[in-house]
C-alpha cells in the first residue's frame, strides 16, 4: 500500500470518529434549581420539607463554605448513578473552590437508587463508611416506603451536622400572625410564627399573615398600608392580609425589596397558590401555602443578598485593594464520554501515523543520497541555494515573531462579573399602591388597590421569570467515588 492510499484510509477513520454520536454513557447535566440546594426535579419533596433543608443549606454555606445539594429525579436514562452525580457535583460546582468540601446527594425515583458524592477536602470528614452510616441509618427506611419527602429531609439533617452545621435551633418568638376573623386553628398560627421567625433570620424579611373579616370604612389597601406601619414592619418584610367578610385578600412588599419581589411576581404566586384555597375557603391552607411560596423566594436568594453584602464591607475596608483570586487546586477535569475518548485516541493515531511516514521517507533518502532532501529535486535546489543566503528575511521574521508575542500580551486580559444583591433601602412602610383581588363575577377592582409602581400584587397578574438565578457555588469538583444504596 502506497503512502496516498494510507493517509487517504487515516482520513476515512478520523471522519467516522468524529461523526460518531455521543455515547449513551455521557450524562446529560440539567440546570440547577432556583434555590440551587434543593433541586426536586420528580416533584417528591413538599415545599415545607424543601425551604427548611434550604434554610440551613444557606446557613451551612455562609458558616463554613461547605455546601450539601440534593437532587431527586424520575430517572437516569440508563446513565450510572455514580457518573450521573459526580456530572451534577462538578457542573454545578459544589461546595468551596478552595477547600472542595460540597456534598451532592441525587435520589432517582423510578430507577429505585441513591448516590452521594463528596468533594476531595471531605475524604475524611465523609469518608465511605460515614456516608454508608448515613444513607443506611437516615435515607434508606423512608426511600425503601418511597417517602422521599422525610427520607431526604433526615439525611440532609445529617450531612449538615456531619459538616458541622446546625440543623434544629431555638426560634425567635416574635409574633407575625394577627388571625381577627378566627379562621386559623393554632397549628396554623405556630406554623407560621415560627416559619417567620426562623427564615427571617436567614433572609432578612418576615412575612405577617393578617386576617380580618372587613375592612369597614377603610379600602383593603388602606387598612393594609395602616397595619404594615402599625406592626412597625420593616423595609424588607411582607405583609398578606385576608379579608374574610369582604372576599378579598391584598400583599403588601416593603420598599427596600419592591425591585425585586415585584407586584408580577407576587400576583403569579396568588394566582397559582392562594387564590385556589382562597376560593374554597381553606384559608389556613392558603395562608401557609403562600407563605411557603414567599419564603422559597427569599431563601432562593438569601445567598446572593449576604455574599453581596459581605462583598460590599470587604469593598469599603480594602479602598481599592484587589482580592486574590481563589483557585482550585484540588479540582479534577469532568470525566470524558467514551465518544470523545475514541474520537481523541483517533487524532493521536493519524498524528502518530503521519510522523512515522515523515520518518520512513526521510530515512529513504537519507540512505540514497546521503540527505534528508533529495537533490536532484528543483525545488530542493531552490531551497538549498538561498536557505542562508538573505539575513534581513531571518531579522523580518524575528521582528515578526516579536510583534506577535507583543500583540499576545496587550490582549490578554480577564474579566470578572458583577452579582446581584438585594436593595438594602429605607424603614418604614412601602410607598406604592399595591394590587388587590380581582373579583370573577364583576370587572371592577373590589380591593381598590389599582396597578402602580410598588407595594403588593393581586390576582391575575403575569409571573416575572427576569430574575437571576443564585448559584451560590464555589466551582469545585469532586475527586470520584461516593456511596450509593447497599441491597
């Protein structure tokens, strides 16, 4: 076989491996959840279970850099849950940059399995026995009766406690119910006493639940704006109130926040959470439920709101110091599908096969002629004869060369990008109008609340999808391995 008919067989390999689709093996990495440390993909944690496991995943975070991430899916596709967690742990970055301590535990659902995963600075604080404990003591009981919800909430608790975070504290006791109209059992009203308390240390906003059954002389947006100043609630905190007597209910956001927890966000939760309970008078059930959903806002962003702050003193103490950048040194590169492997090892034997037929020809000539090139060829002759024979071509490519080592320089350059963080703006009450709810048998606004700049939201309202997503990673990477379930 001549030298054309092998590189043209080479050329035909390399096409066939680089048309080769990509293995069933490779994992296919979703985007992480709004609240990032708790990323319920198949539905099977009720939102109670979900912002108490964000809550002290934040808290956790902000203490220690560490973080622990549960991921619940329908299933894998067919990828190994070991592979499939480690593409979630190092797509998301989970846990510190520089001391890689993040935990990811996935559940997937219909394939009846779990796997955690522990970043490399955790190899001795989580080592596999500890994690086998874990999952055999805190996860495997509720997954083997398919109660993910509890399962998940107790294994959280665990790795938390296990990173030395907290997972159960004693709560503040301020009150942030008013129940007038009597429509709460005191279940509810504790619930939400304590929710309030609890997260709000966290997110900085308490959410007050008033409930009256008329607002008498007084429009609800009135009454609403007079109990906001009244309770003396901050410039961070949100107040509902339900107006049993009257069928209306009206929010209203305090101004610091009204940028961000904007009237199209508010109304989209009403519509999708209160106003179904509202209509059939589970008002308990609406109450908690929108105030679930209020939480899962701010504790979604409660990372961001910190790191922005913390990041705004280092700022003003510094005066125009720069920070080092962290690095990862412990980090590893993602793991490479078997198609990318086999397309790769293809390049390498073309390139290897190319400088073996470089060799063998030059070998040739060299026994021939006594030569690399052979002399009686007229472009050789050409070569030969003016190789040394111009020395301002050898000092215009140096100047070349030097030009653009030059360039390379001025254009090498960084960038960095700038986080979100929340307005930290005045006391006081929200100075908006707000948006009361809209009645389905008549056209006019029965909460004469009215579409304005700020301060609450009402029914039928557009939901606001602009808002940034908090990561809260650290871009570190995990160093393989894990435990998974023992049957």
């Amino acid at each position: 076989m001549n030298r054309k008919s092998i590189l043209a067989a080479f050329t035909v390999i390399l096409m066939i491996l680089l048309l080769l689709p990509p293995s069933r093996m490779e994992a296919a990495v979703p985007a992480h959840s709004e609240s990032f440390y708790v990323n319920d993909f198949a539905g099977v944690i009720d939102q109670k279970t979900e912002n108490y496991m964000v809550n002290y995943g934040v808290k956790l975070h902000q203490q220690t850099g560490a973080q622990v991430v549960l991921v619940t899916v329908n299933t894998t596709n067919g990828t190994p849950m070991e592979e499939y967690a480690t593409s979630l742990f190092n797509a998301w970055g989970v846990g510190s940059a520089d001391k890689n301590n993040g935990v990811l535990l996935l559940l997937s659902t219909q394939d009846d399995d779990y796997w955690a995963v522990p970043g490399e600075g955790l190899e001795d604080t989580l080592n596999d026995n500890v994690l086998s404990r874990i999952l055999s003591e805190s996860l495997e009981p509720d997954f083997a009766k398919k109660d993910y919800s509890a399962g998940a909430r107790k294994t959280y608790g665990a790795l938390i406690q296990s990173l030395g975070g907290i997972y159960s504290e004693t709560v503040g006791t301020k009150n942030y119910v008013s129940d007038n109209a009597g429509v709460f059992k005191q279940v509810t009203k504790d619930y939400l006493n304590q929710s309030s308390n609890r997260y709000a240390a966290t997110t900085g906003s308490g959410i007050y639940v008033v409930t009256i059954k008329n607002s008498g002389d007084k429009s609800l947006q009135d009454y609403t704006y007079a109990k906001f100043a009244g309770v003396a609630a901050g410039p961070k905190d949100v107040m509902l109130v339900l107006d049993i007597g009257g069928d209306n209910y009206h929010v209203l956001q305090g101004k610091a926040i009204e940028g961000t927890f904007t009237n199209e966000r508010i109304g989209g939760i009403l519509d999708a959470v209160l106003e179904p309970e509202f209509a059939a008078k589970d008002y308990a059930g609406g109450a908690t439920a929108t105030a679930n959903a209020f939480y899962s806002f701010f504790l979604a962003r409660a990372d961001a709101s910190q790191d922005a702050a913390a990041q705004s003193s280092k700022s003003a103490a510094a005066a125009g110091t720069k920070s080092p950048v962290k690095s990862n040194i412990n980090s590893k590169p993602k793991p490479v599908s078997v198609s990318t492997g086999l397309k790769i090892m293809g390049v390498y034997l073309i390139i290897i096969a190319l400088f073996s037929l470089a060799a063998s020809g030059r070998n040739r000539l060299i026994a021939r002629f006594g030569s690399r090139l052979n002399p009686f060829n007229q472009q050789n002759m050409n070569r030969l004869v003016t190789r040394f024979g111009s020395g301002s071509t050898m000092r215009q490519r140096r100047h070349r060369r030097h030009e653009r080592h030059r360039s390379e320089a001025l254009n090498h350059s960084s960038s960095q990008s700038s986080f979100w963080g929340s307005n930290e703006g005045g006391g006081g009450s929200s100075s908006g109008g707000g948006v009361g709810r809209y009645s389905s048998y008549e056209d006019e606004n029965e909460g004469d609340g009215g579409s304005t700049n700020g301060g609450g939201a009402g029914r039928y309202s557009s939901y606001d999808d602009d808002d940034d997503n908090n990561s809260g990673g650290g871009g570190s990477a995990s160093g393989g391995g894990g435990v998974g379930r023992h049957r």
